[in-house]
C-alpha cells in the first residue's frame, strides 16, 4: 500500500549514513526491488577488468558508483537542505496528482 520509493532518477540527495556521509549528488540509477539507488561519486568501488580488444574495452582498474540503500539518503530540497519528503494530492483539470512536499518548508519538489 504506499507510494513506492520517494527518492527517483536526477534527484539532487545526500547520504546521511555510512562512510560517504555528508556528500551529496545526483541520482542515477534507482532500483525499487532492491531499495537501492546509485548516487554520482558517492560509494566509489574497485572493479578489476581484463582487457578486452573486441569490445574496445581497456584492462586495468575502473571505479564505478556502489549501491546504497534507500534509507541512508535523504531528498534535497533547494531552500532547505536535507529533508523528509510529504505527498499531497492535488487537482490539474480533471486529474488528481500525488505530489512530493518538502517536509520543512511544505514546497513542491517536483518538476
């Protein structure tokens, strides 16, 4: 029953938790079976890679962005900071829309 993740893609966040905490970034990747969301340059990991002349792909050691759990991110909002998020519905003509709130300031974080 409940909304689903609050946290989408180009979302601007910051980590509250873990050893990145305190940086902030853009969301670029969310995965909502997994409550997991891949923030830029934050959770950089290792990956180790063969060189692979067919695909054009050079060996050495490559750094990626890690997942991180839902619950240790919080949603930016461009007055406030770091916030929690609401849902309101709101009426556009003859639909109804659920919108995201700041949980501070009470403005819309949607686009």
């Amino acid at each position: 029953m409940g909304f689903g993740l609050d946290i989408r893609k180009n979302d601007q966040v910051q980590v509250m938790a873990g050893r990145d905490k305190g940086k902030s970034g853009r969301v670029l990747e969310v995965q909502p079976g997994k409550n997991r969301v891949y923030v830029e340059h934050v959770n950089m990991l290792k990956r180790h890679t063969k060189p692979n002349p067919n695909k054009q792909i050079r060996g050495g050691i490559l750094e990626k962005e890690g997942p991180i759990h839902v619950s240790n991110v919080a949603l930016v909002c461009g007055e406030c900071g770091p916030t929690r998020i609401q849902h309101r519905r709101k009426v556009e003509g003859k639909k109804v829309v659920t919108v995201r709130l700041c949980a501070k300031c009470e403005k819309v974080l949607d686009r």
